[in-house]
C-alpha cells in the first residue's frame, strides 16, 4: 500500500472514532501535503493534522473526549501516541517529521521477517531471541509487510548485530546463500541510508525535547543520535 493511500485510511479511521470532525476531515483530506506525507497509523495521521493546524495544538491532549461510543480506550491510545509525537522544545512539525522518519525505520520490522533470518543464518538463535525481546511493540491492524532487510538493519541499530558482522554478511565472500546476501546487501543499504551521512550537520547547537508522560510504548529501533542530528538540520535548515 502506497503512502498516500495508508494516510487517507488512517484519515478515515480518526474520523470513525471521532477524533477528527466532519470539517476537519475534510480539510485534512484537501490538504496538499497529504500526498507525500509518510502516515501508516492513526497516531501519526493525528499528530501529521496537529501540526498542520488543522486540529488545535493545544487542543490536542483532551481531544480523546471527542471519542465515539465504544471507542473510548482506543482513542485515548491515539491521541497519547499522537501528543507524544508532536510534543518538545521544537517546532511541531519538527518533532513530527522526526518521529515519521523513526517510525518508518520500523517498517516491516516483526518476529516473523526475524524467523526468516534465522532460516537464512543471518541470525543465530542468541541474536533471534535478543531481538525478539526489543521487538516493537506490534499494531497488526496497521503495520507494513514484514521485512528481513529492514529488520536485520534494525537489528544492527539496536546492538543485537555489529555493523561489521553486517558487512560480512553481505559481502560477495560470504558462506551465506545468494539470498542472505542479497537480504544483508539491502540492509546494509539501509543502514547507510539512516545514519545521516546525507544530511547536512550542525554542529552549533541541539534541540532537546521532552515526553508529556503520555502512556506511548517504548520504541527500542529509536536511534537518539539519528533523531538527533535530524532535528538540528531540519530545525536550522527550514524553520528560519
């Protein structure tokens, strides 16, 4: 499913519990971003339509009241995730982009890629059982496909692998079958990708932010640094 297509879902479904009005609704769906806004969850649609105004920031901690009858727990989960996300000593659509692209880390990232690693002996099964214990915390209803590359990549930021043993994997020489190879070589790919090697650095200063307490899960795949260094560029490099 296309990005587009997974925000208008979770669009809809805030519209079902009644989070989002018939008028907000409307006008998140006519916004021009919305095409390449990278939402999957109703958390992140939420926090996505806080930070373009068309839900009141400030409003957006109590708007679990707005919920429909039957969907009260739900909704107080949503909105929880979505204050979590949005909330800092940074800009809102700061937090928020630095939230999506930590999210989308965690793509396809599920116990059942981890078992095809361990079938193609990417992972041995002390590395398989320590990931499995820094899993995400699953929403099936909403997750991408499960993927071996993006949760061997996610396995090398948590620890469970060394980006030198990730290397060896995926190199020509390597025992493993050409497709653990293949598997290593796109995570390996990834990992480059998400270590912040393209982004403009600064070294100036940082932007700190902090959790409103709202009950989110832990997210183990979150690299600080990443966020980091994410953070003081898109600060810097947009918000002046």
């Amino acid at each position: 499913m296309n990005p587009e297509a997974t925000g208008l879902r979770a669009l809809s479904h805030l519209h079902t519990l009644g989070l989002l009005t018939d008028a907000e609704h409307a006008q998140a769906l006519a916004h021009p971003d919305l095409p390449t806004a990278a939402l999957r969850t109703p958390s992140e649609a939420l926090g996505w339509a806080a930070a373009k105004d068309i839900v009141a920031p400030e409003a957006l901690p109590g708007l679990h009241a707005r919920a429909a009858p039957g969907a009260e727990d739900e909704a107080h989960r949503t909105v929880a995730n979505a204050v979590a996300m949005v909330s800092g000593q940074a800009p809102a659509w700061v937090l928020l982009e630095i939230s999506l692209m930590a999210n989308r880390l965690e793509d396809g990232v599920t116990d059942s890629a981890l078992d095809q690693l361990q079938a193609l002996q990417l992972v041995d099964p002390a590395q398989h059982a320590q990931a499995l214990s820094l899993l995400p915390a699953p929403e099936p209803e909403w997750a991408a496909p499960a993927s071996p590359a993006a949760t061997l990549a996610w396995a090398v930021r948590t620890g469970v692998l060394t980006p030198a043993q990730l290397q060896t994997l995926a190199s020509p020489t390597s025992a493993g079958s050409p497709e653990g190879r293949q598997v290593a070589a796109d995570a390996l790919a990834r990992t480059e990708r998400s270590s912040g090697g393209h982004t403009k650095t600064v070294h100036t200063r940082s932007v700190t932010w902090h959790s409103t307490g709202a009950s989110a899960s832990p997210r183990a795949g979150k690299v600080i640094a990443i966020v980091a260094l994410v953070a003081v560029a898109l600060y810097f490099l947009f918000a002046r």
